[in-house]
C-alpha cells in the first residue's frame, strides 16, 4: 500500500446522537463513528486490489450476471427430468410452484422492462422449467 495515500478520518456524530442528527438531517453514513484506523486500511487495501487487474468493468458484470442466469436455470432441469421420468409429483408443493411461477413471470417482464438480456433469457427458460413442473404436479396430482 502507498504511504502517501491518505484514508480520510471520519465524521464523528454531532451531539445528541445518531437518531437527533438523523431527525435534523446531518447524520452521515452508518457507523461512520466506529471506523478505526485498521478498518481504514482493510477498505484502502481491497479498493486498490478492485481498482487494479480485478477492476469489474460493465462487460465483466455482464459475464456475473449471464453465469448467474445459466447456474440458477440449470438448477430446474433435474426437477423436470425426475417428474418426466417418475410421472408422478407427489413431493412438490403446487402452492409454492405456482407462486414461484407467478414470480419468474415478474422477473422475465422485469428483465424485459430494462432490457436484460441475462435477465429475461434466464427467466424466460425458468418460466418454462417451472410452469412444465407446475403443470406436471396438476395433471399427476
């Protein structure tokens, strides 16, 4: 770490507290009071690490979201499989397939909305997956 990088000392809270700052609308961040001068450091040293050759660019967030998308929507295949195989549903909740169904249509909209591709292609799959073991678990009981 740079000897000459400074970590600024924070603002303590003015008298009468937290809460009386709050209500007077002076109070900073959370817990700035308690910061010690180690836990300046901790934060010094991993924003220069983040800052440098592992720095997140707008490219690299999407690669975390499209990952996320692919493992969170793989994750129903061996629940779809085992219906398909088994033809029988008896240890699925219908109630919670059909509002987690009900939620995966809200997030593929969502995705749609702000124009996600990792969002609306992982829902969309997931909307699928989920409404095929939903209706899976009405036809088979």
């Amino acid at each position: 770490m740079d000897s000459d990088r400074h970590v600024p000392h924070p603002v303590r809270p003015p008298p009468g507290g937290r809460l009386e700052a709050a209500r007077r609308g002076t109070a900073g961040p959370p817990f700035e009071h308690r910061s010690r001068p180690a836990q300046q450091k901790f934060v010094a040293f991993w924003q220069e690490r983040w800052e440098g050759p592992f720095a997140l660019s707008a490219s690299n967030i999407e690669v975390v979201g499209y990952a996320a998308a692919v493992l969170t929507t793989v994750s129903f295949v061996p629940q779809v499989v085992k219906v398909f195989r088994e033809r029988q549903a008896a240890g699925i909740s219908a109630v919670m397939y059909a509002l987690f169904t009900a939620g995966v249509a809200l997030w593929l909209l969502y995705g749609v909305l702000i124009h996600s591709l990792p969002v609306t292609l992982a829902n969309g799959v997931a909307l699928g997956l989920a409404a095929t073991v939903l209706t899976m678990k009405l036809r088979l009981g």
